[in-house]
DNA sequence: CTGCAGTCCTGGTGGC
DNA sequence: TGCCACCAGGACTGCA
C-alpha cells in the first residue's frame, strides 16, 4: 500500500535508473490505467526525449520531460516501479513499460489497477488543479497546524484528506494516531496546540524511520502498530486487544486503552499523555 | 464548504 | 484439499 515513504522510496529508484535514458518506445499493456491521455499520445510525447528529474508531492509521483512536460504516476494501492535490465523479461502486470534506447526497461506494475498515469504540461500545475495539500513530510509545524486547522470531522478523516495534507494514507494514519495517543474517531477540533505538536513530530520520526528501513514492514519497531495491526493482534504497549473498526470507510485498528479521544480533558487535566 | 457513502479492480485470504 | 465469497486499499463522484 504505497503511502509517503513507500512512494518516496520509488521515486529514488526511478531517480536512479530512469534518468537521462532516451525513451525508444512506450508500451501501454492497459489502457484502462492511463488518466487523460491516449496511449498514442503519450508515445508520442515521450519517444526520443529523455527524462529529466523525478519529484514527489506526497503520493504522486512525476518524472518531468526535458523539453518540458511530466509524466505523472500515481501507485494506487499495489502499483509499483520496476526495472528491467537488459534481455529480462516483463513481468505480469506490466500496465505501462517505458523502453529505453539502452535496452534497460522502467515498468510500471500495478496488479489491482488503481493507479493511473498521466501526461502532464507540469507537475505543479497538476498538484495545483487537485488541490492538493502540503506535502506531508515537507510541512513545518506552522504549515501542519495550518492545514489541520479545527475540524469537525474525525482527526483519522482529515488525515488522510489529500486536500488537508498530501501522503498520509490508511496504515500511517492508524499509526501516528497510535503513537500520539489519540483516538482516531476524535474530533479535529478537540486537539489542543500541543497534540497538533506531537502528531506532527511523530509523523516525521514516523516517516523518516520507515523511509530508512527502505519501507521493510517486517523491519519496523515492535513498538509500532504497523506489526499488529492484524485481527488478534494487541497493543504493544498495554497488551490489551487491539479494536478493529471502520473510521471515516476505512477500516482502523487502534488501543482504547493508550489513546484516548480526549473528552475527558473537559473535567480531568494531566491525565491523558 | 464539509464530511461521508458508494464505486472502481483484482489478488489474497478466511471459511466451509 | 478445493472452492468461492469477500475484503482491502486510494481517490473520485455524488449526496446530504
């Protein structure tokens, strides 16, 4: 489930061995994945150019065309790059291979078809026209408060609000949540300055920690949700059962003991962490 | 404006 | 063991 980091770690891989190639030929194996251009059209566009930078906005991904333009991919759930060395093989799922002059491949592979790709005139003006947030790993403290500006909502809806903040998604927004003691059902508007603090300093260590993991699952803190979130799984804090449930249609895992939705601030101060 | 349910799509899994 | 219904996930659409 490609969020932030998992994102951010596939623009390194095409940073690293897709640009500066010369486009020969693009192949679209399903033109269902393709957003707002045809296959000729991106052919078009893209053959005997070469691509210039790779750039992320929070889970979208642009490698930008020298001579201008952007291609935009967007991962879906299970959409991932990969790079075919010479004489190797496609593998299944290959929606879209981009062939360079060298022989050497950059696949997109995404199995469940929720991604999408894009030809772009720029990649700002793409994340302008969505609307889309700060960068969730870019935003300060002032641009995190900003943007999660008190909402009725629940704080686990806003953070996976794209237009709020840009690369949270299901498994980190039950995560942060987690580490920062709020439950996600809690209404925005009753985090006080000093939650706002905490979540977003543990969003970045958060981030951070899996992006030098390389976002390896099995590899995070036995401390963290992410290897229990699972049915039976328990807190790794208190040991009680996890709860499982759905929160603004995404299913949730969460301690009701180690995160509290905060009402009892109104009559009890100093109890909560 | 804001939040939320429904929808898309397919591989993996739970349950029988 | 084999089969199948069901579920997950991100983001868009449409509704209240």
């Amino acid at each position: 489930m490609p969020e932030l980091p998992e994102v951010e770690t596939f623009r390194r891989i095409m940073e690293k061995r897709a640009l500066g190639r010369t486009v020969r030929r693009v192949l679209v194996g399903d033109r269902r994945i393709l957003a707002g251009v045809a296959a000729v059209r991106l052919s078009r566009g893209l053959v005997g150019k070469r691509f210039s930078a790779a750039l992320r906005h929070g889970k979208q991904a642009f490698l930008t065309v020298e001579g201008g333009g952007a291609v935009g991919i967007h991962f879906g759930m299970s959409g991932l790059p990969v790079i075919l060395e010479k004489g190797e093989p496609e593998p299944p799922h290959s929606r879209v291979v981009f062939r360079f002059t060298d022989d050497t491949a950059l696949v997109f592979r995404c199995p469940r078809m929720f991604g999408k790709v894009r030809l772009l005139q720029s990649a700002n003006r793409f994340i302008e026209q969505r609307g889309l947030g700060p960068d969730a790993l870019a935003a300060d403290l002032r641009a995190f408060r900003k943007a999660m500006k008190p909402r009725k909502g629940a704080v686990k809806g806003a953070l996976l609000n794209q237009s709020v903040l840009a690369g949270i998604g299901n498994v980190y927004a039950d995560e942060v949540l987690f580490q920062t003691g709020i439950a996600p059902e809690t209404p925005g508007e009753r985090l006080d300055a000093e939650d706002h603090r905490r979540l977003h300093g543990n969003l970045r260590r958060i981030f951070t920690t899996s992006l030098r993991l390389e976002t390896d699952w099995t590899a995070v803190p036995k401390t963290w949700l992410i290897p229990n979130r699972n049915r039976d799984g328990s807190c790794p804090r208190c040991r009680n059962p996890l709860r499982r449930g759905t929160v603004t249609g995404r299913t949730t895992f969460w301690c009701a003991s180690c995160q509290s939705d905060r009402s009892e601030n109104l009559y009890s101060g100093g109890t909560s962490r």
